[in-house]
C-alpha cells in the first residue's frame, strides 16, 4: 500500500451533470458529508439509488 498526497473526491452525477465537469455539475460527497455531520439529528441515512 502506497499513499497519496492529493485527496480522493467524489461527485455524484445527477441528470444534467456533465462528466467533463463533475465537481461544478455534480454533487460532491464532500458537501454531502458535511450536511451529515452539522445535522442534529440522532439517526441518519443515506440512500444512493444507483
């Protein structure tokens, strides 16, 4: 095992994301993480409908 210097980044598409840019028309985990993490709520779920 190696490791990186750069961070992974994850974008989810939706219906008009363009796969050449993912990160300005996709949803990035990143901002999915953080709603998870400032909510109040005691259980939380995430479905991906993949």
């Amino acid at each position: 095992m190696g490791s990186s210097s750069s961070p992974v980044r994850c974008a989810w598409p939706q219906g008009d994301t363009q796969l050449r840019y993912p990160d300005l028309t996709g949803l990035e985990y990143d901002k999915v993480r953080s709603a998870l993490l400032d909510s109040p709520a005691q259980v939380k779920l995430v479905i991906l409908d993949c």
